[in-house]
C-alpha cells in the first residue's frame, strides 16, 4: 500500500494512518490491513466516484495472506491499492488476541454490503462494470439486478479470456470497459488471476473505483449461494463453503492456513515483547 510508511513491528496499533480519515491502519501476519466498517467502504467508494478518479479498494483474507508471499503481481496489486478491508472473521480474532483494536464491526468484504452498494449505485445512477465468470452468469446477474435496482447500469463481461497483455483477446476487454465509462469496475476472477490482471492493466484503466471481488455475480446470479451472514459474523462462513464445495476449496481452508505459522509467530512473538515493555 503506497500511502502509509509503516514502522518495522511486525504488528503495530496503529502502524500508519489510513488514506481514509480516522481509519487506523495495522500490519497482521506481515500485511497491511485497514480497520474499516462497510459504511465507511462505500463512502470512500462514493468520494472517489464524485471526484472521478481511479481508487483501487483491496481486501485481505487468509488465502490472499498465502498466496501474497510468493506472487509478484498480488505484491504489486496491494501496493497500487488505497484500501485494504479485512474480509477474514478468523483475521480479526487474531487481531483481538495480540491485543489489538480491532472488532467483528471491522469485517468488510462484498457479501457484507453488497444491498447497502446497490442501493447506492441505484439512487446515484453509478455505471457498473463486473468482468469475471461465464457470459452465461454475468446475463443472470444483469438480469436480476437490474430488475431490483433499475437506476443503475449494469453490464457484465465473460472473465474467460486470453489476459496475456498486448494480445487481442485483452486489448478487446481494456476498450470495452473504456467504453462503457464505469463508475465502478469489478474483477472478479478469482484470486490470484483477477489482482494480477488489474496490477498489469492499471495504467490502461479509467478514472473509477477498482474491486477484486470474487464470485460477486455468481451470488446475483444465484449460481452460488451465500452463507447466511450470521455464519460470517461468527467466522464460521468458510466451514459453510467447504461444505458445499469441498474438492476446491479443502486446499485453502485446511491446508494453505499452515504457511502462515511462521508470521503468526512472529506476531505473537511481537505483541508479548511490546506487552513486556510496557510492564517494565
């Protein structure tokens, strides 16, 4: 993240001010996160639409805390971003047990304001862009927002496509999305595919707010189904998608958290030293 000077703890309360006034900004298991609420997402969100400017809003969770630590262009993508929510119940109560000022009231991710944007998009008249997923589920998706939220413009592109950059396939996508002018651009081809693509292609993008968000449109579309919410505040949301999906997703829920030992070590080691200084 470009905007902070962060100090050399491991884990720090606050490590740096946040772009967003008032919004400490800590480092968890080696990464920057943002303590923010939803509602303070989607206000920074309508800022940068007012002023017209690109405003990259990122999020951490376990799997991206794995998959950061080898992968230059999710480096490269955190670092462009101006926003880093925690989207990880487990994160936060991590945070909680190195004594840190982070709560439940700080998980921020798109299943957490989803009705509260597209009534925002609604009221305003915001043109979204999604590009992910089949054509087949982003026409669903379209569909069945629009239908709700009739003041927004919603499109949807196929995130099935050669993103190699310079070929014909991506150089297609960019001109496609200049076109359409977005307000708000959603990337939602998986992670690390879709923070790759945007790190690569930034510079060619336009003045909007940029989101890796996922299987956003599979939600709209009804091709997944979300946990009740409850489960997500309670941190039990990853147990309900293994559930439903556990040849994907038996991978990242149970196995990748293990590489994480090291820096959570770290942390610890970290926030026991600096509880030491203070009995001292």
């Amino acid at each position: 993240m470009n905007q902070a000077v962060l100090t050399s703890d491991p884990v720090s309360a606050p490590a740096a001010a946040s772009p967003l006034r008032g919004a400490p900004r800590l480092r968890l298991l080696g990464e920057c996160v943002d303590l923010l609420t939803p509602a303070q997402v989607l206000a920074h969100m309508r800022d940068a639409v007012v002023a017209k400017r690109r405003a990259v809003i990122a999020n951490h969770n376990l799997n991206s805390l794995n998959l950061i630590r080898g992968d230059a262009a999710m480096r490269a993508f955190y670092d462009a971003a101006e926003l880093v929510q925690i989207d990880s119940t487990p994160l936060i109560a991590f945070g909680r047990l190195l004594g840190l000022p982070v709560s439940r009231a700080h998980r921020s991710t798109y299943l957490d304001w989803r009705e509260d944007f597209w009534t925002l998009a609604d009221r305003l008249g915001w043109r979204v862009l999604y590009l992910g997923g089949t054509v087949k589920t982003g026409t669903e998706a379209v569909r069945r927002l629009s239908a709700r939220r009739p003041g927004a413009v919603i499109e949807a592109r196929s995130g099935y496509f050669d993103a190699t950059p310079g070929s014909f396939d991506n150089t297609a996508v960019l001109a496609s999305i200049t076109a359409f002018r977005p307000d708000v651009l959603m990337v939602g081809m998986g992670m690390p595919r879709q923070e790759a693509w945007i790190a690569r292609n930034l510079h060619a993008l336009p003045q909007c707010v940029i989101l890796n968000i996922g299987a956003a449109f599979d939600y709209e579309a009804g091709v997944q189904k979300a946990a009740p919410r409850w489960m997500g505040r309670v941190g039990l949301e990853w147990l309900y998608r293994l559930a439903h999906d556990p040849r994907r997703l038996f991978r990242r829920y149970c196995l990748e958290p293990w590489s994480l030992a090291g820096p959570a070590m770290r942390d610890v080691l970290g926030a026991l030293s600096r509880r030491r200084d203070r009995g001292a």
